[in-house]
C-alpha cells in the first residue's frame, strides 16, 4: 500500500528545555477552586481510580474527544492553556494529569511511558470513551504513541508534539544533563504550577526525580513498533526543539499515514507552552491552525 505522506517546512530560531520536560460510580467531581479557567472556560473535573491512582482529568467543550496529554513536569495548563479555548470550540478535550503529576497520585513505581499509555486507556474506559484522537507533548507526545502502539482500538487521530523514540533524536548533552539533573535546574514555571495545584507540594521532588530518571535510563524503541501505528499522525516540532530535525523526518518516514510540521522556534513555542513563550506575547500559537484541519480533514 501507498504510503501518504506530506511534509510542512518553517525556518526558525532557538530555546532549550531544561527539564524532562470510572466506572462511572468511581468518578469524583471536583468543581473545586484548583479548576484552573482558560479564557473563562471552566471545565467539569474529576478524579477516576485508574490502576491504583487517583487520575486527575478535566473536560472542556462538546464534540468528538481529543485526549491531550502534557510533557514532563508539567499540568494540563502549563503544556496546553493556551491552546484549550480554541480547540475546545468545536470538540471536546479532555485533559490529564499522569502519575506524580499535578493532582494525579503516585504509585510506588517508576514512572514509564508504557505505564502512562495504559493508565489513559483505562481512565478513558472509566469514561465509556470507546475512541478519541490524542495530543501528546513532549513526554506526553511519547506517551501518545505509545498509547497508539499499545491499545490502537482506542485510537483514531494522533499527534505527537516534539517526541522521540531513540536516544539519537536528542544530542548528547541532553543525555548527559539528564544524568545530573536536579531539581534547582527545573523552570520555576512547572514549580509553581505543582505547588498551585497539588495536595500534596512536598511531591514536587518526587515528581521531578521520577521524571529525570525516566530519561535519563531512556532505552532506544525499536524501528517495528513505530511501523505498527495505523493512525493517522501528525508530527510536530520546532526546529530549535530539543530533538532534531533529523530525527522528527526519521520518524515521518517509519509511520505509516503521517504528516510532519517543522515550525519555527523550540520546544513547544508551536503551542505556546509555559516556558516557550512570554506571558504579553498575544498572538495565537502557530500550531492551531494545523492541528484543527489536521483533525478536521476526513
């Protein structure tokens, strides 16, 4: 079979990441005071017991869902505020927060990409949501394939934010930073927004380690499991991101129906995520337009 490709080209500049980056009756809602508004958008909250966590969502809009899973370190808002009131004009998106993160509860494991993916499965069964489209950025966009690989029945539409799959995709002093980091080196960003949102702000240096060692132990994903996506993607970066350009056409050209965008700027400036863009710069995030024909277009 044909494979359908189409590749979007921009020229651009440079910022570095610092950090790694219900059943029905289960539900909790939670229409509490930590519900952080978007553009005056309040979402319907909750929590789902979800493989021994207590799974933190929330639920913007009305339409077909959109899963949107954040990078490391990070909450619903500080990868994706400044992306919900649009998207959410016209489907519903619904938000998490993965183990340690946010107002999601820990478990005495290490964190991994395989765990997070199964975790959003079932947390979107407790929902009776038999398929969605996914969002992942960053380590989320890595969860969002592995959610692809893994459970591909749940899946319609992907797109993967600024992910990699082998270590080779990063240079490496990012490997090398990554064996070394600590906690100081995280952007005092991701510090408040767990510290604004949490239960427990004594877990912000739990969260940070367990995200640190993740990557810093990261082993290369095989060449195969890349091959087996059925969905329709779209692959997203910078072109200043983290990983390199190189490695995002690599990807595009092992998945199969895929689509690749190289924007302007670094790691997830596209979505105006919280480090990646000064709190007046006003204009929209390069990637909407994008991202709402890519999940528009039959």
């Amino acid at each position: 079979m044909k494979r359908k490709h189409q590749v979007i080209y921009f020229i651009g500049t440079v910022l570095i990441l610092i950090s790694c980056n219900v059943k029905k009756k289960d539900m909790k809602q939670n229409a509490s005071s930590k519900a952080i508004k978007e553009d005056g958008i309040i979402p319907k909250t909750g929590y789902s017991d979800v493989n021994g966590l207590k799974m933190y969502y929330e639920i913007y809009g009305e339409g077909k869902p959109l899963v949107l899973i954040h990078g490391g370190g990070s909450t619903i808002q500080t990868s994706f505020g400044r992306i919900i009131p649009a998207l959410s004009k016209q489907r519903q998106l619904i938000g998490v927060e993965l183990q340690a993160h946010g107002r999601t509860s820990d478990r005495n494991a290490d964190l991994t990409f395989e765990q997070d993916a199964d975790d959003v499965a079932m947390l979107l069964k407790n929902l009776d949501i038999p398929k969605a489209d996914f969002m992942g950025f960053s380590n989320g966009g890595m969860t969002t394939l592995q959610i692809a690989m893994r459970h591909p029945q749940l899946v319609d539409k992907i797109i993967v934010g600024s992910a990699l799959y082998k270590r080779s995709g990063a240079p490496p002093e990012f490997w090398e930073f990554m064996k070394k980091a600590t906690i100081d080196y995280m952007p005092q960003q991701y510090k408040d927004a767990y510290i604004k949102v949490s239960a427990n702000p004594q877990g912000l240096r739990n969260m940070h380690d367990k995200c640190a060692k993740r990557m810093a132990e990261f082993k290369d994903w095989q060449e195969k499991q890349l091959k087996s996506i059925t969905a329709k993607t779209l692959l997203i970066i910078g072109d200043a991101d983290v990983m390199t350009p190189e490695h995002a056409v690599e990807m595009y050209k092992l998945i199969p129906n895929s689509q690749l965008a190289i924007i302007p700027g670094g790691h997830g400036h596209y979505i105006g995520e919280i480090t990646s863009m000064s709190n007046q710069e006003s204009r929209q995030p390069f990637a909407i337009p994008l991202i709402e024909e890519f999940l528009d277009k039959k």
